[in-house]
C-alpha cells in the first residue's frame, strides 16, 4: 500500500500519454482496417512488447544514455522515420483491388509474426517514447523506489498498452465502421499513408529536447 499513490500516478500518466494520437494509434487503426480485427490485436501486443524493451533499458538506466547521446538519439529517430516513411509509402502504392475486407480471412492478410513485428519495431524506434519514460523514471519514480516495484510498474504500462490497442483493434474492426470504410478504402488507405510519412517527417525533426 506504500507505493499505491505512485503506482496510481504513474499508471495514469502513461494512461493519458498511451490514449493521445500518435504513430501507434494510426498503425493500429491501418492494420485494423486494411488487414483484420486479427492483424490489429496482434500489432497491439507487438506495442506492448515494444513498451517491454523501454522499460528495461529504463531500469538499468540506458535511457539516461541515450537521451545524452546525440548519435544514438539521432540513429533511432531516423530508424524510426525510415520504418513510418516506408510502411506510409507501402499504404500510398497499394493497389485498389488489395482493399477490399469482406471477411476476417481474407489472403492477404499478414501473419501473427509479421503483425507484431509491425508494432513492435514502430513502438521501439520511437525516440520520444524513450524520452517519456525516461523522464516517468526519472521525476515521477523516486530512485528509492525498489526494483521489483519498478518492475510491476514497467509490467503495468505493457499489459495497459496491450489492452487499449486492442480495445481500438476491436473499435475499428465493428462492422458498422468495416462497411463504413469499404465505401472509401483507397482513399483512406492513401490518407493514412500519408499521414505516416507526415509522423515520420516530424520524427525525424525531433530533437532530444
């Protein structure tokens, strides 16, 4: 009970920072939409898997590292860019007839593999991710706090984000919102894309401060 008033503060911080618009909610929305209500659940693990991996380097204190690190801040945020331009230029040039969702089933559906490889490389490669738990471990969890505390918190955020995306996976994959998007799937196949590339653009101008 010592550390509920933290626990609460740090799972609602990471709450509101998790539920605003970024890379991860249009990705999970593109893969929804266009794949499966399948594709999308599992791009959300592959986010929580992500959050796994900033949790770590948090706890042992690589994060400090890299946010002081120019290069390495710079090599991330560029991989990072380089992964949204690349599957926002994938959206943009997909063809008209690989849009249609009539089933869950459909063949060209990605496999589990390649679903939460998607959503785990966008989460990892994004550099203000590392910059927001940097700054949760480091002003809002005391240093005396003890790791297996830690630990439960880093498990928390991980299991939240899972369950938010695929509460989104299963928002956009209801059948009135399906139909809804068949009518203009190319278009907004070609406008996610593009706002994936304008994320990328953003990334990739971002700077450690």
């Amino acid at each position: 009970m010592e550390y509920l008033p933290q626990f609460l503060t740090v799972a609602s911080i990471h709450l509101l920072a998790v539920i605003s618009p970024g890379p991860d909610f249009i990705m999970i929305t593109r893969n929804t939409l266009v794949y499966s209500r399948k594709t999308g659940i599992y791009s959300a693990v592959g986010l929580g898997l992500g959050i796994g991996v900033h949790v770590a380097y948090s706890l042992l204190g690589i994060g400090l590292i890299i946010s002081k690190s120019i290069f390495l801040f710079t090599v991330i945020k560029f991989i990072g860019a380089g992964y949204l331009f690349y599957i926002g230029y994938k959206s943009i040039t997909s063809k008209k007839s690989q849009l249609h969702i009539k089933n869950e089933d459909k063949k060209e559906d990605i496999s589990k593999v390649n679903a939460i490889k998607i959503g785990f490389i966008t989460n990892v490669t994004n550099p203000k991710v590392t910059l927001f738990f940097l700054a949760l471990f480091t002003q809002v969890i005391h240093p005396t706090t003890p790791f297996p505390v830690q630990l439960l918190y880093g498990v928390e955020m991980m299991v939240a984000t899972g369950l938010w995306f695929t509460l989104v996976a299963i928002m956009f994959s209801h059948h009135v919102i399906k139909k809804g998007f068949e009518k203009v799937a190319h278009i907004a196949e070609k406008t996610m894309g593009a706002i994936l590339i304008a994320l990328g653009i953003k990334l990739a101008l971002s700077t450690a401060k």
